[in-house]
C-alpha cells in the first residue's frame, strides 16, 4: 500500500536520551491574515500551524511569495498545481522548460516547500530496491524493473538539477547501507540482491544497475561500517542535502520561467466543468479560500492531503497517509574527522522500526548534526491516517533521541 507522508522535523542539543523535542508556534507568518478558515483545521487539510521544520529556519525568500497580489481567478490555465513540494516544483520546472509559453499556477496552502518535502531527513536515497521481489509478484518483472528504474532515475535527476544549477543546498555524495541486527532480515535481503544481481545478468539495459550494491557479512560488516552490533550490512551510493533549500531553488527556476506561485492559499475542493459552456478551454475549477482558479488540467502534487481533496480517489481506498517524525540531535564528541559519519544508513529491523540516519556534513550549517528519523512502531497506528504536523509523538522522539548511542556504539 502507498503511504505518502507528512513529517515533521526537530532541533535538539545534543545525543543523549533525555533531551526532549523543542516544539514552538511556527514564525512563518503569511503575508496577510486570512479569513475564518485559518482558525478552523480542517480534517484531512494542511494545518495552519505546523511545527517549525529544522530545515525551514530561516525561512527562504520566496516562502510567501505570491507572484500576483490577488488570485488570478478570471485567467483560464494551462495547468493548476496544488501543492508546492519536491512532485509539484519539478512537474512545474520540467513542464516549463519544455514549453516556455505555458501558463501554470501553483497553489500552496501554507509556505512554499512547507509540508513533506520541507520537513523530512534530507535523505535523498534509491532505498525501495528491496521491493523488487514483490514487485514482480505483484505487477510482473517489466513493470517491477520501470519501477525500479524510475526511483534511481528520479535520484539521478535531483541530483543533476542541483549541480547544474550550483544549488546551494549541502547537497552531499555519500555511501550508504541498508544495515541488519538480525539474521533473518539479513539473509533475506541477501536473497533480494542475488534476485537483482540474476534480472541484470537476463536484462542488463531495463534495469537500475547503475547504483552498485556492496554485501558485506558478519564481522567484515562490523569492520567496514563500525556499527559494533550488526550482522550485516548492504552498501551503496546515496546523497544528502537540505531538501527544503533544493525545492526552493526548483521553484525559483521555475517563477523565472513565468510560473505564478500563490502561497497561504488552501484549495478546498476542485470540480469538472462542463467543457461545452466553459470558457477559454477550461476543464476544471479549483476552490479556494481566497476564490476560484480555473485550468485546463490539474495537478495535485498533495501527497498525504489527497483523499481530502478528493473524495473520490479516497473512497477507493489507494492513499494511506502517514505522519513521520524526525529529530536532529548532535554528538558531545568531535565526529568531523570519523568516517561512520560521513556516511547515511537505514536499518528495517532493530526494535524501533524502518529508521534512517544522515550526518549535516563539514561546512554546512549545522554541521555534524545528525538526523534521525522513523521508530513509528511507538506509535499504536504507525501513524496512519494522521497529517496533523503541529503536534509530535512524544513516545517517538524520545526514541529517536536515544538511537545514536544504541546504533553507533559509545566508542563512536
């Protein structure tokens, strides 16, 4: 099942279990006040008052941006984008860039980059390799292999994006492993590779092959990767960054090109128009809280909001959201010169769930600060069916404050 996600992000002092999230109003003020409805939550709807976001302080200069004063609800559109993270900036730049006479709007209903895609661990990793297996079941091997190629493709493009455009985000190139404390998980993984390792051999131009995977066993593991308790790890190229700074910069690119961004301003619910009295080739009608916009096609780049706007992609029950929580904690000890924190890693199967850890590297703001996220099996529902991003689990983060010492050993 997909379960998009609505993560919330945290800045602590340090690595120690006892230290407790710091959680304020967010100082991200929109331009104006809005009407009544920024006093009511809507269920299911971004909230108006998320926690501040680790990456989001400052906040960037076009985080209120609204490109047109008023909402331009007498122009008919090419595209209507709703949602201004890393799907709806890059649906944007791409299609601009493709065709520089398009009009498209963009709306936001909080600051730009605020939700997921500026709120999450800046882990930018093609980690869901390990799906393969039960891709093919599901859907069979060509699909199983598109989609596979797809996330490294998806990797390799913000990647590209970044360096071309000298995108000041920390963007990093590092290794990463998928790491395992039990045997079970190991082995099974292990299997996993040999099955990709077999679809390459058969089929060695359909696949994800480019991003090479590493096993390393037993004490070799512990050697290699310095985790003192693992039984193994699977290696290879990943990446890290202030992935709130490169979307920002995506939208940018793209207001340069004549995209009109409209921040604070929530969609309510869209409809389809009857195309032979619609003016101008209008399709649809989105409705705001600040009128109604008009386009020929609608995007919604909403991820875990999606069911509540709409219903009828909801009824069928495809989106699950889930709410993911992140801590930044920071070692008492100088980590700049050891290579365990040079790195990023994931574990799926230490008692605290599907964790991933990425390292602020030297010369970044925050450097050496270390990112945490997952433990959602604290949580009764795993979080499911919450995108409320104002308030934390207080049973997660307190786990995620104790992880660096359990995973990364006192001798580190």
């Amino acid at each position: 099942m997909l379960l998009p996600s609505s993560s919330t992000l945290f800045n602590t002092a340090a690595l120690v279990p006892a230290i407790q999230a710091l959680v304020v109003p967010s100082s991200q003020s929109p331009l104006k006040r809005r009407d009544i409805i920024d006093q009511v939550v809507l269920p299911g709807f971004p909230h108006p008052n998320p926690t501040v976001s680790y990456w989001q302080e400052p906040p960037h200069r076009i985080a209120n941006l609204r490109t047109t004063p008023e909402l331009p609800t007498s122009q008919v559109f090419d595209y209507v984008i709703i949602g201004s993270g890393i799907s709806g900036a890059a649906i944007a730049f791409k299609l601009l860039s493709r065709d520089a006479n398009l009009s498209i709007l963009m709306l936001e209903a909080r600051t730009a980059a605020s939700a997921a895609s500026g709120r999450n661990g800046g882990h930018c990793k093609p980690g869901d390799w390990k799906e393969v297996m039960d891709w093919v079941d599901l859907y069979g091997e060509d699909e199983a292999l598109r989609i596979g190629k797809m996330e490294q493709d998806c990797v390799d493009d913000v990647r590209d994006f970044v360096l071309s455009h000298n995108v000041s985000s920390g963007w990093q190139d590092v290794e990463t492993a998928d790491v395992y404390w039990t045997k079970e998980k190991f082995e099974e993984a292990v299997e996993i590779k040999k099955f990709q390792d077999e679809l390459e051999a058969r089929r060695p131009n359909d696949g994800p092959w480019s991003n090479k995977r590493t096993v390393y066993e037993g004490q070799a593991a512990r050697d290699y990767w310095k985790w003192p308790e693992i039984l193994g790890a699977i290696a290879y190229t990943s990446h890290t960054q202030n992935p709130y700074l490169t979307v920002c910069a995506l939208l940018e690119e793209s207001l340069h090109k004549g995209l009109n961004l409209q921040t604070t301003t929530l969609a309510l619910s869209l409809s389809q128009l009857n195309t032979t009295s619609s003016s101008e080739g209008a399709k649809w009608a989105v409705k705001t809280d600040r009128g109604t916009v008009q386009g020929k096609k609608v995007v919604l780049a909403t991820n875990s909001y999606t069911n509540a706007l709409h219903p009828g992609l909801a009824s069928t029950g495809f989106l699950t959201p889930q709410r993911n929580q992140v801590a930044a904690v920071h070692p008492s000890k100088d980590t700049s010169k050891n290579t365990v924190f040079r790195r990023s890693h994931s574990y799926p199967d230490l008692h605290s769930g599907n964790n991933y850890i990425a390292i602020r590297a030297p010369g970044d703001p925050g450097a050496g600060d270390v990112i945490i996220g997952g433990s959602t099996k604290f949580s009764p529902t795993r979080e499911r069916n919450i995108t409320d991003d104002s308030v934390i689990n207080p049973d997660i983060a307190d786990d995620l404050h104790g992880v660096g010492r359990v995973v990364f050993g006192h001798a580190n």
